[in-house]
C-alpha cells in the first residue's frame, strides 16, 4: 500500500472498523534483548517483550504497533497507540480523523 493510512479504504457503515490487542512475543536468545527488554518465568534466557497492536479488520492491514519491555503494562501501550492516533502521528490526519473514529464510543481502557 502507498502513501499513507488516510486513502481510499473498506470501512463498515463509513466508519473504519478497529481493533487493539497486547501480548508477549518471545525475542531470539540474545543477552543485548534480554537487557532491555526483560524475562519471564523459570527460564531466564528467553527475551520476552510487550506488544499491542492497532488492526484495521475490514482491511487487513495493521495500522500502529508498540514493543516495549515486558514489565510496561498491556494497557498502558494500547493508551500511547491511541494517543499517537489522537495527535494525528502514523498518517492519520490529526484530531479530525480521531472524532472520525471515536464519533459515538467511549472506549475501555
């Protein structure tokens, strides 16, 4: 896809159809990644970071990620990815685009 995130895209009922999701994703076994962004479990070998994706579901396209060390808060990432979206950083065409996608809704974070 070119240019960026405001083109021409599917959306459901003319609002873009949204979702955020956090995990922990497994890094390879290197000392430099376990450093910053930490360990988990009996294995202390293993870097494991913290992720929380922005998915836009009608288009199959993942429109904003943050990693962070495990240790940050599952919640705290989906804020920042909704606060950037809310500034207009990643293309999103600033405050407009955020009433565009909140017009209604209260989200739970």
């Amino acid at each position: 896809m070119e240019g960026s995130y405001n083109e021409e895209l599917n959306d459901r009922r003319g609002y873009p159809l949204m979702a955020v999701d956090g995990s922990r994703i497994t890094l390879p076994p290197d000392e430099a990644l376990r450093k910053y962004y930490g360990v988990i479990g009996n294995d202390k070998t293993v870097a494991t970071a913290r992720v929380s994706v922005l998915y836009d579901i009608e288009n199959d396209i993942t429109a904003d990620a943050k990693i962070e060390p495990v240790s940050k808060d599952e919640r705290g990432l989906a804020r920042n990815i909704l606060t950037r979206l809310r500034r207009g950083e990643r293309g999103w065409g600033g405050g407009g685009r955020w009433s565009y996608l909140t017009a209604g809704i209260r989200p739970k974070i």
